[in-house]
C-alpha cells in the first residue's frame, strides 16, 4: 500500500539529529521561551524574508491572534467584516469567527482553487476592514489584482500559510507578502514540528508587539498586563524540533516539486482535471489535488490498486454543521470543488517506483 503521507519515513531522515534536539532540551532545565524558540524565530524570519517572527501554540492560534492584535490596536472592531475564501480548511474562518468579526465567503477559481481576486470588490462593504487569503495546498494566492484591491479601500491582507511555508512570489515568500502571515507546523505539515506549533510574520512592529504580548496573557512585562490575552506559546522541544527540520525544507520543496512535475507530465486520464500552477515557485506542493466527477469512484480504484487518497476538503465551511446561520449561502464553485476533488500521495520520500505506481493506477481509471 501507498500511504497518503508516511510521516514516520519522513522523520526517520531526521531521527539522529531531533534525539539530539530532544536531549538538549531536556537536559537544559528550560521548557519554555528559552534559546530553542529564540533561534527558530530569528531563523524562519530569515526564511520568509520579514521583519518579525512570534512562535505560538499552533496555525489556528496565529491567525487568531493576528485579528485579536488589529482589534486591540484600534484597527478592527467586533461586527466588522473580513472577505475569506469560501474553499478552505475551517481554521481559517474559526479564527475570523473567535474574534466576533463576520466571514464574508468568496469563491475560488476553479482550476487554483484560491481566492478568486476579480470577485473580491463585489463583496466590500463600509464594515470590510481585511481579505484573509489562504495559500491553499501550498500554491500563492495573492495577484496583483488582490494587492490593488487591498489598496485602493484599505484592506489589511492577511495570509494563512499553513501550507505555503517557503512559497514565492516575485522574490518574496508566503508570510512577507501581505500585512501578515500565520504559519501552522503541525506534523502533516510541509514544515511539521512532532506535536503542535505555530507561528506569526509581520513586517508591522506594532502589530508584533501586540500579538507578542497577547499570545502571552496579554503581557509585555512580567507580571503587567496590558491586554486580556491568552496562552500561546511554542515549546521549545517543538521549537528544537523544528531548528532541525527548518534547515532540509529546500529539500523537501524540491522533492514535492519532483513528484508534482511527474503527476502534470504522465496522468493522462481524461476524466481526471489536473491543478492549474500559475509560477513554479509559487508552488510548494503541500497537496497534490486532482478533480473528476465520480471521485468516490476513483478514490475506491485507487485503494484497489493499493494507492491511498485523502479528500481535502469533504464538507465546505459555510456547509458545517458549526456554521449553520450560512447552510444557505450560494457557493456553486465551492460545492463543486468539495464533490470533486482527491488528493494524491506526495512527500520527498517517495520513491521514484512508488510515483510510477500512482501515475498507473490512474491512467487505467476508466470513467
Ligand atoms: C492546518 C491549517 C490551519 C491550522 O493549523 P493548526 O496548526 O492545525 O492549528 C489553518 N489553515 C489551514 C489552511 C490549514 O491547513
């Protein structure tokens, strides 16, 4: 069987060196804000080329933060309206939701599945103060067009990167694009910690010091409180854990970009619709996602094959459950998206049989 994502072997590459990580950590006496997160922050601000870097407890928790930060700065307010696309995964809008600001869902283009920019100024109203994209299965959602829009009423950008780590556009990297990025290094992740962490970029000093304080009971000095804040914070053997992997994730990029080339170049199942990549950098191949009409069809041929998929994402946000006041809401291109799409197996450590074996039992899929 070929697994969707073999966590396991992509740690395995890295066991000596996170064993060590672990002991430092554990022998050192600090668990928490010590040298570890000092030296991942200062380092993944380098990598996405921006000015502030803030660990935290996980990707939902970032993008919280940044909203709760521009509410306390005076820049939102409670009941104020943010555009976010209406395909994502639900963290995006939870963390709009948590800070009492209103999702306004607008629809992807089909064929990125990011936010679809000429569709962002039918959805401004006096109340919209932000457009949170999300950079989904790894590729740049920000154009020009959405830069301008941004621009022209206002708007801060912010960017949900969880999947985007190292993710370029123009020279510049997801993160560092807009006003603000929240980062996710959840396992699965392409920069994945083994257990929870999280990170916010900024190039706004103001904006930095408040999610600092906030992310931190809402202090900014021991034992002073400015901010009714909260607790999150990046361990240090999390943050140990990712000074290790930080340093392989070109790699990484490289052979997720290897396999996605060999997908584009040798499925030729006419049934099956390929990803769109606008740029190659802007691509960092998080997922690997294919359309067809009968997907549950082919998801049961691939498993018969002995090729594991995953659905990223089954049920739409505004069709949740958690979300019912939005059930009624007309998104035909996200209903769409969420009945047709699969996503294939992709990481740096499959091997070059297992990537033939997946383009096969595809182009033998008859529909
Ligand atoms: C994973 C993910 C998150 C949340 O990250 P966590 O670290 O799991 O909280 C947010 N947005 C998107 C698009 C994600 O894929």
């Amino acid at each position: 069987m070929i697994k969707f994502l073999d966590l396991q072997k992509i740690n395995a590459c890295y066991a000596q060196e996170l064993k060590q990580a672990a002991d430092r950590v554990i022998d050192s006496g600090w668990y928490l804000m010590g040298k570890e997160l000092a030296s991942f922050e200062s380092d993944y601000n380098e990598f996405c080329k921006t000015g502030h870097t803030i660990g935290v407890a996980n990707g939902l928790d970032a993008l919280r933060l940044i909203l709760k930060g521009y509410i306390e700065l005076g820049i939102m307010q409670k009941g104020d309206e943010v555009i976010v696309p209406a395909n994502t995964y639900i963290a995006s809008i939870l963390a709009v939701t948590d800070n009492e600001l209103t999702p306004v869902f607008v629809e992807p283009n089909i064929n990125t599945f990011n936010l679809d920019a000429s569709k962002i100024e039918a959805a401004i109203t006096p109340k919209t103060k932000a457009v949170l994209t999300v950079h989904l299965y790894g590729q740049i959602s920000i154009d020009q067009q959405m830069l301008d829009i941004c621009d022209k009423y206002g708007l801060k950008l912010i960017e949900d990167g969880a999947q985007s780590h190292g993710a370029q556009w123009h020279g510049k990297v997801s993160g560092a694009l807009g006003d603000a990025g929240g980062h996710s290094f959840y396992p699965g992740k392409n920069l994945g910690a083994l257990g929870d962490a999280g990170a916010v970029t900024t190039n706004d000093e103001k904006l930095s010091l408040a999610i600092r304080a906030l992310a931190n009971y809402g202090s900014h000095k021991k034992y002073e409180n400015i901010y009714q804040g909260l607790n999150s914070r990046l361990d240090e053997i999390q943050a140990a854990f990712l000074n290790v992997k930080l340093k392989y994730i070109q790699e990484d990029i490289a052979g997720r970009r290897k396999v996605a080339n060999y997908y584009l170049e040798h499925i030729t199942t006419p049934s099956i619709v390929l990803p769109e990549v606008i740029h190659e950098d802007g691509h960092v191949w998080h997922l690997f996602v294919i359309r067809t009409k009968n997907r549950d069809k082919l998801q049961k041929h691939l498993l018969d094959q002995g090729v594991q998929t995953l659905i990223h994402y089954p049920i739409p946000p505004h069709k949740q459950e958690a979300y019912k006041e939005y059930k009624d809401l007309h998104l035909p291109i996200t209903e769409q998206i969420h009945k047709e799409v699969l996503s294939l197996p992709i990481s740096a450590v499959m091997t070059d049989a297992e990537i033939e074996q997946v383009v096969k039992s595809l182009n033998c899929y008859n529909d």
